[in-house]
C-alpha cells in the first residue's frame, strides 16, 4: 500500500498513525507484563504454592580446549532437583539461546 | 542474572536450564554463509548438540551460572512452562514460591524479591499458603487468546 502512495509526507503520516494506534491499544491494556499484543497471554502452568515437579537433569560440563577455547558436554553427573531444594532455595532460570 | 547470581550464589542454589531453542534456524542454515550471527542456531537434535548451543549461550551472555540440560522430551520445559523462557524460585520444601513464562520470562528483579523474603524466612515460603500437589492442569504450549 506504501508503495503505491507517492508523496513522502504522506507515507511518514500513514507511518506515524499506525505507531500511534499500536501505542494506544498497548497502553488499554491492563497491567500483566505477560500480556502480550494481540491479546494473547502466556498462562502459567505452577502457581504459587504448588508442589515443584521433581526431575533429574544432566550437568553441563566445560572443559578448556588446547587453543584456549571451551567445550560443552553432557556430564555424566545428573542432578535431582529435590536433593537440591532440600538443602538451598533454588531459582531456576529456562531459556535457550534464541 | 548473572549479578543476581553473584549476590546470593552462596545462600540459594541458581540453575540456568537450557531448554529447546525457541527461534531455531532451518536446518543447514546455521553456521554457514547464510548464518547471521552466533544465535543462527538449528533446533537440537541431541542432548550433545544442546550441550554445544548452551555452550555458545553461556559464552555469548558472559553468564556462569551452573547449566543443567533439558531432556529432549522437555520434563522442565513442559513441567515448569518454561518455554520460550522463564524463571521459577522453590522454597526449601519444594513450594513453588515465583514462576514467569514468556518471551520475556527471565526476570531476575522479581525472583530477587522473591528470594530475599524466602532467606528471612529460613528459605521457606511463608505459613498459610496450602501445599498442593502435582501439577495444575496443563498450560498450551502457545499463548492463548483472551
């Protein structure tokens, strides 16, 4: 549709009124930060209280290379995250690299 | 999360669980000519290949935090909802104390919270918030519409 629009200030006003509406809709929304645009959420599957699941997951082990870089392994040491809460509360960050 | 990290390494336990990429890359794309950057990652095949990509994340974020890895059927992933990314703090008797979920669902400002009332409270959450057992009925894996 922009291309189609010839005059520059025109193009910029249409921009400008598409941020503007975006804008609004965003500050309708209530306060949840998982709120999404669009109106989509992102619903919790623990609440607070709940019993954690308990599972056991391998260690990532680094070793430094020979040219001074580092390797990552799956270590053969797996931990249970019960034995851990037992001792220490736990924050457990997820997430990937993408 | 790494300075949260630093701060209370010695009176919580921080685990940084490498879960499946949420944004892969077309398989074959990653690390070659059309590769755009480190993060052009394929989705993980194996638990070694997720051990090589949570390697180049470790390096790429500058954090030392202990990694677990997710098994490749996503226990914590499913089990926590901690896809695409997330954060949850457990008391000393396995209570879940704080979980976020979402594409920003690494928050180490409120886990902080979180935690400082817990070490008042000898790590464990405070009386009167019942135990439940297992899991609540299962999230979709997607946001849901409102």
């Amino acid at each position: 549709m922009l291309q189609r629009v010839k005059r520059p200030e025109l193009q910029l006003a249409l921009v400008c009124v598409a941020a503007v509406l975006a804008l609004l809709q965003m500050a309708a929304m209530p306060g949840d930060p998982s709120r999404r645009p669009g109106g989509r959420t992102w619903a919790p599957v623990l609440t607070v209280g709940q019993k954690a699941p308990d599972v056991e997951l391998p260690r990532l082990a680094l070793e430094k290379t020979e040219d001074g870089g580092v390797l990552g392994r799956v270590s053969s040491e797996k931990v249970k995250l019960s034995a851990v809460w037992a001792k220490k509360p736990v924050c457990l960050f997820m997430s990937s690299y993408t | 999360m790494q300075a949260l990290y630093e701060a209370y390494k010695d009176k919580v336990e921080f685990l940084f669980v490498y879960i499946r990429e949420a944004h892969p890359v077309r398989q074959g794309k990653e690390g070659g000519a059309e590769a755009r950057s480190p993060q052009d990652i394929a989705q993980t095949q194996s638990l070694a290949e997720r051990a090589i990509a949570a390697t180049d994340c470790l390096r790429g974020l500058k954090v030392t935090l202990p990694v677990l890895i997710d098994t490749m059927d996503g226990k914590v992933e499913k089990g926590y909802g901690g896809h695409p990314a997330g954060t949850a703090v457990i008391d000393r008797d396995g209570r879940i104390c704080f979980t976020s979920r979402g594409p920003s669902g690494v928050k180490p400002k409120e886990a902080e919270k979180v935690l400082k009332e817990l070490l008042a409270n000898k790590g464990k959450l405070g009386a009167g918030v019942p135990l439940s057992e297992g899991p609540a009925a299962s999230a979709p894996d997607r946001p849901t519409k409102r």
